[in-house]
C-alpha cells in the first residue's frame, strides 16, 4: 500500500490530523492498535479551548458538538471551602466548552467512515522504519498476515506509550520529565452535576474535581496517592471523600449514584525534543504528557496537528519545507508554555506531603493572590481558555 502521510494512532490527535489532511487533498491511511470501541470507551478530557472548538468546526465536525456542548464562561476555585469564581468572559472576553474527548473522537470517526478514509484498526506489531530517509514505511500485522505502507511522512500520534517515540534513538532525544507522587481517582456518574461551572478544589486532604460532561452525566475526580488501587475505592468511599474535600454547602448539594466508570489516571510532565525525526513528526500525548489539572492534554493534541497539517499542506501545495522546518520549534514553544501552566495549576491545587507546612501557606497566599489581584485572575482566565501569543 501507498499514501502521502501515515498516521500511527485513532486518538484525537491522529484523527484530527487526518480530517485536516482530507481537507487539504492529501491522502492519509491512519493505523491503530486497538479497536475503535475500545478507543471510544476511554474517559478522559472534558474541556475544549476555543481555538480547538474552532479548529474542529473548520473541518465540519461540529454538527453535535454546537448542539450538545456547554458554554462555561468560567470556573470556581475551592480553597479549603473559600470560594472564588474565575470570570473568563468577564475578564479576558473568553469562554471554554465542555464536550468530552470520547464524542470529539466519535465524531472524527463517522466523519472519516462517511468520506471513506482508510483507518486500519487493531494493527498489531506496528513498526515504523526509515524515517531517517525520505521513503519511510510503516509495517503491522493483521489477522496474521504482514503489511507495509510505503509513504512520504509519517506522524506519530500513538500517544505516551505509542511507538513512535520509542523507534527514535535514545540519543536523538532530551527528555524533560516530573512524575507527580499521586494521581487522580475518577468517577463518571449518571447524575445532574453539582455545580453549572466546574470546580477545582484544593483541601488539605487532597485535591478534587467536580466536572461533567453533560447536564445530566458528572465527572469527578479526587487526589489519591500514587500507590492506590482503584478495586479498594467502592463508591460509597469515594463520594464520601469528595464531600470531605469540598465546600459544605456544595457537599450537601451532590447527587451520587453508581458509577458508570471509575479509573486512576498517573499524573506527569513529560516534554521530548525534538519532535521530528527528518520524515517523522510526532504530536500530541507521543510528544508531551501535562497532569489533567489545566485541561489542556487533549487542546494541545489539537493545535499540534493544526500545525503539522499546515506545514504539510504547504510541503505538498507550494514545495516548500519552510512550515516542516518549523514544526519542532513552534510546537516546543507551545509546549513549554503550556507546560508552565499545567504544572503552576497542579502545585497550586494539591497537597504534596513534601512541601510540609511551608508549602501549604505558600499556596494559600497563591490562591489569596488571585482572590485580590485581577491581572493574576486574568492570567489564569487566558492561560486555562488558551493563551496564543499571536493574539497578545
Ligand atoms: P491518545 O488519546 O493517547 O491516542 C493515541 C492512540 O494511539 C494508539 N496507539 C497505537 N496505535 C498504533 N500503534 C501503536 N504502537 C500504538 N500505541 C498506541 C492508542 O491506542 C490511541 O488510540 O493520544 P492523543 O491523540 O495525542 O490525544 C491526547 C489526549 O488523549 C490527552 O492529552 C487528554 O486525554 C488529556 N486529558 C485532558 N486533556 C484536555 O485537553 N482536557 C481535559 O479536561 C483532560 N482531562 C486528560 C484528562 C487525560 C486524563 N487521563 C486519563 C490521562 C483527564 C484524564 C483523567
Ligand atoms: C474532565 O471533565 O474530565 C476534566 C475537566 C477538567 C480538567 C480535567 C478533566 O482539568
């Protein structure tokens, strides 16, 4: 088999890209090693940026995302019970949707089987070979026959433990990394959520989340330590815990229920630079891993592959190397800045035994900072909505 470019992974990054790659006229075959219920069944991001809603109304999947998806035009900040409300649309003209990551992936998907473009799903053994030349391959097995794709590009969006990273040669690569001591419990629940705004809550017996994914079906996560098992959390103790953690009258406000799902998610940073390898680009969670606590993971996907598509699109249209050349440089920018921000969000909100005492009281004059200081409330408002330094 040919195709210009060949996408490894049918996350959102990878099927972004490809729905930006049909647009611009350039072929694309996407592998992916799981199947594509299983790529649907994993809960993760709920919050969307508006470059990111626009960047997927730009390609035409956004018919149920504008119905179905919610408008916040703020969130609440919980500080051992003191609330304080991040007015987005107040303070900077900005808001965020909420919309989760399992429909925008749904909605690549029947956007990609209606025009036909070919994903191969349940690949095993995908290899990806000579893309230090310019004709590189990818090679899988299925139903125990071996395949190759000969193409001009590949783009690694196989995710942190994809193998598109992992192919390069370890020198080749600086990695900048911190793994967090805890991670985040998370519960999906069919119940009105709590609140009509998110609310990040920091408590001195651990962070917690109060999302939701419609008006109907919630999303809340707590801080638990890294070493937990998810089986020893019944829900009855994780409702109990959340309740411990928020504001009293909040707590008394949460509706609970069984939970649909309920999982553990580690929490890192994680930066690899470069990001491309001469015919090899990698994007989204295969380039850099934030902790969830700026909800910016799956909106950093996103803007990777708007650029990728881009400077291929260029490459093909006007055979110039100019935006491919690019690509390391500006998607690193992103990334750090993002990074920042993600990782000044995490250290604010949750408790790190560490820090000791000293650490607590730094917090709190972190979050009284922001209770008095306007700018420091609209430098969160612009980094959570999506800081472009394009637009100032
Ligand atoms: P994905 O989604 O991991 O997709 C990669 C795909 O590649 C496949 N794959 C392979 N395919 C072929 N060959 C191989 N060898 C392969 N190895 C892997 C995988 O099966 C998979 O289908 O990466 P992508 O596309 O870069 O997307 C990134 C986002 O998924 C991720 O950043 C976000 O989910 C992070 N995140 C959040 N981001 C936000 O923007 N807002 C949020 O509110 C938010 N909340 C979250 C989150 C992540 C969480 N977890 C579970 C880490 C909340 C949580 C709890
Ligand atoms: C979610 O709804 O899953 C969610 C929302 C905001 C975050 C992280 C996760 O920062």
């Amino acid at each position: 088999m040919r195709t210009q470019v060949a996408i490894i992974g049918a996350g959102p990054a990878g099927l972004t890209l490809g729905r930006l790659l049909e647009k611009a006229g350039i072929d694309a075959v996407i592998v992916e090693r799981k199947s594509a219920d299983y790529v649907l069944s994993r809960i993760r991001a709920g919050v969307l940026e508006q470059a990111s809603v626009e960047l997927l109304s730009s390609i035409g999947v956004d018919t149920r995302m504008n119905a179905e998806g919610i408008i916040h035009e703020g969130v609440e900040l919980s500080f051992d019970g003191d609330m304080l409300r991040i007015d987005f649309e107040g303070l900077i003209g900005r808001h965020v949707m909420v919309y989760g990551q399992t429909e925008v992936t749904r909605d690549l998907m029947d956007a990609r089987i209606q025009t036909g473009g070919k994903t191969v799903y349940e690949a095993e053994d995908v290899e990806i070979l000579d893309f230090d030349t310019a004709t590189p391959r990818v090679r899988y097995r299925k139903d125990g026959e071996t395949y190759e794709i000969a193409c001009d590009f590949i783009a690694g969006c196989d995710g942190f433990h994809g193998v598109s990273r992992q192919s390069v040669p370890e020198a080749a690569l600086k990695i900048y990394e911190r793994v967090y001591p805890f991670g985040w419990l998370g519960v999906l629940v069919e119940q009105p959520p709590v609140a009509e705004e998110l609310i990040y809550a920091h408590h001195h017996r651990g962070f917690a989340l109060c999302s939701m994914r419609s008006h109907t079906r919630s999303r809340y996560y707590v801080q638990v330590d890294a070493a937990e098992k998810v089986e020893d959390w019944s829900d009855d103790t994780f409702w109990d815990e959340l309740r411990a953690r928020l504001n009293p009258e909040v707590a008394e406000a949460l509706k609970t229920g069984p939970s649909i799902e309920k999982s553990i998610a580690p929490l890192r940073s994680f930066v690899a630079e470069p990001v491309r390898f001469n015919s090899l680009f990698l994007a989204g969670d295969a380039a850099h891993i934030v902790p969830p606590t700026g909800a910016k993971g799956l909106n950093m996907a996103i803007h990777d592959v708007g650029l990728l598509a881009s400077a291929l699109t260029e490459y093909y249209a006007e055979k110039s190397e100019a935006g491919l050349d690019a690509y390391s440089e500006k998607l690193l920018a992103n990334t750090w800045r993002t990074e920042r921000f993600s990782w000044w969000m995490t250290q604010l909100l949750h408790t790190f035994p560490e820090t000791g005492p000293f650490g607590r009281k730094i917090q709190r004059a972190d979050f009284d900072y922001l209770k008095a200081s306007i700018h420091a409330r609209r430098t969160l408002a612009e980094n959570y909505t999506g800081f472009r330094p394009e637009a100032g």
